[in-house]
C-alpha cells in the first residue's frame, strides 16, 4: 500500500520569520539613511531660511552688520547657526553671471551707477546623528543671499 504524500505547505513553517530576519537588518539600514539624509536638509534648509531672514532684515531696515548677524541667529531654532562671514555692504553692478562688485566711485559698464548690495551669510557645523559609512561629517552647511539696498 503506498505511502499517503504530505502537502508542502506542511513542510513551510517558519519560512516568513526567517525571510523577516534576513530583510530587517536591511530595512532598518534604509530607514536610518532616510533620517540622516532628512536630518541634513532640514539643517540645509534652516540655514537657507536663516540668510533669507538677515536678508530680509536689511532690505527693511537698512544695513547694519550686528543687527543682520542677530536676525541670521535668531531665525532658527537649530543650534549653532551664524552670520559667518560677517555681513557685508558692497557696490557692484549686476550682469549675467551675477554682481561684479566694483568701486562705488566706479561706473558700471553700461555706464550706470553701480547699486549697493548687503551680502547675508548664514551657516552651521553639521554631524550627522548616524553617519553611514565613513559619512560622519561635520559638515559646514553655508547659504548666503544678495540684497539690493538702493
């Protein structure tokens, strides 16, 4: 008399927990790049907001370096964030690769005067939390913004 044959499912047991226990690690690795990574722009974006808010400052209330620098620090919540370099007041002439900065006694060379700019700097140290890889940082996140004063 032959033997009654088992059904395969039978013998797959245990196959879902061994699968999970060799895609976990993976999927913990994806998930704590995709925080690190979001970690960093949002410090990139603060440190954009934060030069926009000094730029901002100045364009309503006129130049002033110290002024500019406290409104580039107080923009943010995050940490360490600073007007570095300074403020700065130039004249330049706009053009299509940007401002030339040139004497402001000087004539631009469509023969304008040249305009006056504050350069807004913002920037923070930035470590990643995790690091992947030889990745650690820091990292010197930087934005600046140009503002025409008159």
């Amino acid at each position: 008399m032959p033997r009654p044959m088992r059904s395969r499912a039978l013998n797959a047991s245990g196959v879902a927990a061994v699968e999970l226990a060799l895609i976990a690690p993976v999927i913990g690795l994806m998930l704590a790049g995709a925080i690190d990574l979001g970690m960093g722009l949002y410090a990139a974006l603060e440190v954009r907001g934060a030069a926009e808010a000094g730029g901002q400052y100045v364009a309503l209330q006129g130049f002033d370096a110290s002024a500019a620098s406290q409104a580039v620090t107080n923009a943010t919540s995050l940490s360490g964030v600073t007007a570095t370099p300074a403020p700065t007041q130039i004249c330049g002439c706009p053009g299509t690769a940007g401002i030339s900065t040139i004497s402001c006694s000087s004539s631009c060379p469509d023969g304008t005067s040249p305009g006056t700019y504050a350069r807004i700097h913002a920037s923070v140290s930035y470590s990643p939390p995790i690091g992947f890889a030889g990745l650690a940082g820091p990292y010197l996140l930087q934005s600046h913004t140009m503002v025409r004063l008159r």
